[in-house]
C-alpha cells in the first residue's frame, strides 16, 4: 500500500458518516426527502407510482386488498403479463439495445449480447416450444440452471404463457432438486449438458438425472440447453422425454406468442428457501406486487436507468438475481450483465476486468465477495479502470464497516453511493436500505426502512426498543412485493412468519405483523443494523442454509447417532457451518467418517452446505429439559468465553468439546 493508500484509509477509519456523492446526487433517480413523509401520508396509495413502472392490460381496481389478512392482495382486478413488461414494450425504443450481455467464464469468444429484440425472439421461440411440450397455465416449469442465457430466456418463456416458474441453484445437489420438484409436482425441467468453473467443464446433466430418478410422479418433459463447447461434452444418452434446448427452439423458428393476461395476484413464480425444519419453504410470488416491487426498487436504489450496464454478481438460483438481473432491471428497459463464472479465474481481477471491458455503471455483490477481494488485495481492481461506476451494492448478509469502506474506497473510488440493502427471498425485493441519492451512509447499518415500509425493533412482547437496544426486526405493514403464501401451505405461511407477533385471530390488519427472523437494532437517526438470523437457519456466503437440513443430512450417514449444527463466525465466508457429531456404539470417529459425512452433506444438500468442521463429541450440552443448547455449541466455535454453564444437564461435556474444536 502506497502512503497515500494507508492515509486514506485511516482517514476513513475514523468516519461513520458519509454523505452521497454530489456526482451521484445529480444525476440520481430519487432526490427528495419528502418522498418518505409523503408515502406515509399517502399509504398504500403510494405504490401506485411503482405500478405505474409496468404496462398493465387492464386496470387495477384497488392497490392493496386487506380485508383478509395476512392473506393481502395488491393491485386487484389488474392483469399483466410480466415477459410483455420486460421485453416487447421496450422493442421500439430500445429493440436493438442490449437486454442481456453475457459473458461466458472460458474467454472472450463464448461471449454473448443479447438486444432486446434478440431476446424477445428467443423467449417466444421458446415460449411456443414450451406450449407445444403441453405446457399449460399455471404448470410449474422447475428450472436447474447455471448462470447461462437460457435460464432468463427460460424464464420470461414461462412468464409469457403463465407458467410459474420454479429455478434450483445449480449449486445444489440432485437430492435438493428432486425434494424441490416433488414439493411442487412440477412435470417439466428445464437444464443443461453442463458450465464451466475455473476452466473445467462441469457434467450437470449427470445430476439433473440422478436427481430426475428421486422424483415420485411422470416427468412430461425435459429440456437440456447444451452449453459445453464441441470437444468438452459429457457422454448422455437422451432418455425419450429428453430433447436440446436448441432443437426444441429451430422447430419455433420466429414463432410469436401472444403473452397471456395474467391476474396482479397470479403466480409469476415459486421459490425454495430454507426454513427451520428440512423441508424447504416454498415461497410464492405474485406477477402484479412482485414485479413493482422489483421494478421500482430497481429504479429507487440500485437507480437504474434505460442507458446503464447494471451488473449483478449473484447468481440467478437465488432470489437476488430473479429480482435484481432479470426482473428489476428488463422490467426498466436497461442492460442486464451475467457472467458464468467465478470471480478469480483465470485471476482474481476477473470482475474489474469486466467492469471496465463492459463500462458497468452500477455493481451490486455480497459482502463475502467483497472480503474476499479484500483479501486478494487492491492491486487487482486498481489495474482497471473502473471509473464508469456510479453505484455499489451489498446484498445478503451484514457488511462490517472495514470492508464496507474498502470497496467504498477501492471499487468506487469515493465517488459512488453504497447501498447496503436488507431484504429476503420472502420479501421479493429490497426493505432495508439508504436511498442512494438522498440518504447519508453509516458502514455497518443498512439504513432506514425504504418509504413506505413500516419497520419497528421489538422485544419479545412486540414492543419498540429503545434506539440502540438488541431486539427483533418486524415489517408492520403489508407491501407489494411480499410473498404471498408458502405453496400449497397456508397454514405453514401464518405459523413461520406471522404467529410469532400477531393475533391470528383477528381480521384486523392492524394486529398482524410479519417476522422475518431476524435480529436487529435501530439507532437514533432511526438507521437499523441487521444482527443477523434468530431462528436455526445460518448465513453461509450469504446463502441461507437449514441447520435441520444439515442435520439430517449428517444423521443419515451410517455411524451417525446425533448431529447438532450451528453457524461459526468465518473470515470470508460470514459463517462457516460447524457439526457436532455422536456415533453411533462401535463406530470410529475416524477421518473416513469425517469424509463420509461432508459427502453426505454435500449430496443431501450441495458443496455450499459442506462443514468447515466436523467435530466428533461423546454428548451435545443439554438444557436440564434436554433441549441442544446451540447458542453455547456457537460460542465454542468462535472460541467465546462460555460464563457459567451450571445449569446445564451436562456441564462437563463442554470442556471436552472445546479442547476438541481447538484440537482441530
Ligand atoms: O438474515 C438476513 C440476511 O439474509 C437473509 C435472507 O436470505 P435470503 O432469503 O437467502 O435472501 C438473500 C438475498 C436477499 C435475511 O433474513 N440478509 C440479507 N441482506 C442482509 C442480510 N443481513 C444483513 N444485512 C443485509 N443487507
């Protein structure tokens, strides 16, 4: 680090306030203050500015429907058609700009821009395939993509003829694929031959088919998009529902499909996240609130305009690159990046190398990303010219200051907003953030409730904490963009995100209120810090991961009596999972155990949820009740003081597990 370097960041060290860019505030897309006071005053009609963001077939009659809650309503009476919101209507204006650059991980060649027009043809030749596979209204289409066109064209295939779409992160594993496919009894996949990751090709079609064989009803049809340059494919002989993506496409050749009219409250698509128990939770979407929401978070905070190259690193898997690299940004006409790969091949600088080549004006990461780069160092993005940015974002988990300032300093050079933005798979877009163009930042806090959002810090009992007091984060009132129900499960809806703060009782909206299961604290300026997850789910890479999940992955491996899982504070990683394991009588705690259980965790699960420890132990610390005590099994992982443990059933097993960890 130069003198200047090492002046400047203890300069910025010391600062906890920062106020936006002037560079930034000009050209902004939000500039007044008042916008909060009025949307409090104005609520719920103020989302009708966020509606106005799409073309609607038909009018809505009333923005919110609240006469049963929590079962809330947005926009009804309204119809739309969200691939007609992200493609057609931008075609005169914006037919031959870019909808999608893609860049593939290998080399410049595989790369791929797609214009607008480009892309509204690719979606209606596939949209027609679809149709003629018997794909009908309201069919769940599950989707097991990496990051390749085909998933977004995919996508707004489905959007186009009213079929929900269901995506599964590559990542994970053929287990998770078939558990998600059965949860939704959904007839048709669409995947792939196989991706690159760090120069090797990667057989994907073999998982999609190991996967397919745990599926308990008929598969219609599968799709397979063949990736893999000639020479790097994998040997798949096609079952007889099986048939290439491409294929399916010629036979299309410039097909037109009409976009079907769907109901504001229709659903545009499902989403599996993990909850507290095994079972994923099926997350459901709505066409109308959901794609507002995305589309007018996009244009308040990530403060896309038509003329951008917005990058967003996430992957689409996830929730982060449904709202925010396919639907936020095509719903605003603008040009969306994908890039197929990971950030260090074939070095480290991979992004700035994009950014620059690509002249990306925003670029919205996570901040294990960010530490990580950090950790690389910043002779990577300082040999690139990364001046075309105008915004940063974080996504996924808390940001601490330190590296919240270096990618302020290193990657935005000072002159680009931050946005550190709290938000779930449930709430379907941003929640939790500075207006970029309005607001200071404080590194470490994500910033006020967005207008309109009603987000108060309570105890136990749901009264508001003091500003700087530990308590729990609540939305208070509905918002367009929340998901609507858990698929086929009403019930598990109210009880995992209502319950806790609510009277289920009542038919007043007023006594309902939604739980994120998160902690957090707000502080005087009404700035909220997010703590982090309350309930047994941890944040690994800002991937949210069931440690009821991992647990049963563990327990079914032979040898295995009793697992206990817990997240453990990891340097880049944000949390890194630690498994507590008993064996079985007669098992050895041996390294081909340890081995056995990472394998099982990753099959169950995929290679995200695989243990940094497996710690082998004769008992777990028990309550005098006999519950596991996790918050104690944490504090051993991060090697914590653990103050009086008197009370438990077991106070002696936890010095054994401890010289255990440390042993490790
Ligand atoms: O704990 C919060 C954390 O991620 C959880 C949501 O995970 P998921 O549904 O997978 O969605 C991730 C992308 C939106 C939240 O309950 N989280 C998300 N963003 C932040 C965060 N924690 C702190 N700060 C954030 N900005």
């Amino acid at each position: 680090m130069s003198d200047d370097d090492v002046q400047l960041e203890a300069r910025l060290a010391e600062q906890d306030v920062f106020e936006p860019p002037e560079s930034f505030v000009e050209q902004a897309n939000v500039t007044d203050e008042g916008i909060y006071e009025e949307f409090e005053e104005n609520w719920p009609e103020c989302w009708e500015g966020a509606a106005d963001l799409l073309d609607w077939d038909s009018d809505y009659d009333q923005v919110l429907d609240d006469s049963n809650p929590p079962f809330y309503e947005w926009f009804t009476g309204g119809s739309l058609n969200a691939s007609a919101n992200c493609l057609d209507r931008h075609l005169d204006e914006r037919g031959d700009e870019a909808a999608i650059e893609w860049v593939g991980e290998p080399t410049d060649e595989d790369d791929i821009t797609y214009t607008y027009e480009e892309l509204h043809r690719e979606v209606n030749e596939f949209a027609a395939a679809l149709r003629d596979q018997g794909v009908g209204e309201d069919d769940v289409v599950t989707m097991y993509m990496p990051m390749i066109p085909q998933l977004p064209i995919a996508m707004l295939a489905c959007a186009r003829i009213g079929a929900p779409h269901s995506v599964v992160f590559a990542g994970f594993s053929a287990d998770a694929l078939a558990t998600r496919m059965n949860a939704a009894d959904s007839e048709y996949l669409v995947t792939c031959d196989g991706y690159y990751r760090r120069g090797d090709p990667l057989d994907h079609l073999d998982k999609a088919n190991e996967g397919l064989a745990g599926v308990d009803h008929d598969v219609e049809t599968v799709v397979v998009a063949e990736r893999l340059r000639e020479g790097d494919g994998f040997d798949h002989d096609y079952a007889d529902n099986q048939v290439a993506f491409d294929d399916l496409q010629s036979e299309h050749a410039g097909a037109s499909v009409d976009p079907v009219s769907r109901d504001a409250e229709d659903m545009l698509f499902l989403m599996y996240t993990s909850g507290t128990t095994g079972e994923p939770k099926g997350v459901k979407h709505t066409t109308g609130g959901y794609l507002a929401w995305s589309a007018w978070t996009s244009q308040a905070v990530l403060d896309i305009k038509p003329e951008d190259t917005y990058f967003c690193s996430a992957d689409i898997g996830w929730i982060t690159g449904h709202s925010y690299i396919v639907y936020g940004p095509l719903a605003l006409g603008t040009t969306t990046m994908m890039y197929e790969g990971t950030p260090d091949y074939p070095d480290k600088d991979r992004l700035w190398e994009i950014v620059e080549e690509y002249e990306a004006t925003q670029l919205y990461t996570a901040p294990t990303a960010i530490r990580a780069f950090m950790r690389w160092g910043s002779e990577y993005p300082d040999s690139h010219d990364l001046s075309s940015l105008r915004l940063l974002g974080t996504v996924g988990e808390p940001i601490n200051p330190r590296a919240w300032k270096w990618y302020y300093q290193n990657i935005g050079d000072e002159e680009c907003p931050v946005v550190d933005t709290w938000w779930q798979t449930e709430t379907g877009g941003m929640m939790v953030t500075t207006l970029p163009g309005v607001k200071d930042m404080k590194p470490g806090s994500a910033g006020p409730p967005l207008p309109g959002v009603d987000v108060q810090i309570v105890d136990v009992d749901g009264e508001e904490v003091e500003a700087g007091r530990a308590g729990y984060l609540t939305v208070q009132k509905p918002w367009p963009g929340m998901l609507r129900t858990l698929y086929k499960n009403d019930e598990r809806f109210i009880d995992e995100y209502w319950r806790e703060y609510s009277d289920v009782d009542s038919d007043d909206p007023e006594d309902w209120v939604y739980f994120p299961e998160d902690g957090a604290k707000i502080d005087d300026d009404g700035y909220i810090t997010v703590l982090g997850r309350v309930d047994d789910v941890i944040n690994v890479s800002g991937h949210r991961l069931g440690t009821m999940e991992i647990e049963s992955a563990i327990v079914g491996v032979e040898g295995v009596a009793e697992a206990a899982v817990v997240g453990g504070d990891h340097e880049i990683k944000g949390e890194a999972v630690y498994a507590y394991v008993i064996t079985e009588d007669g098992a050895d705690e041996d390294e081909a155990l340890r081995q056995a259980i990472i394998e099982g965790v990753e099959d169950a699960i995929g290679p995200i949820a695989r243990p940094e420890a497996v710690i082998f132990t004769p008992e777990l610390p028990k309550t005098r009740s006999g519950k596991i005590m996790r918050r104690l099994l944490e504090d051993i992982a991060n090697g914590e003081d653990l103050g009086d443990t008197s009370t438990l059933r077991n106070p002696d097993v936890v010095s054994d597990i401890q010289a255990k960890v440390s042993d490790d």
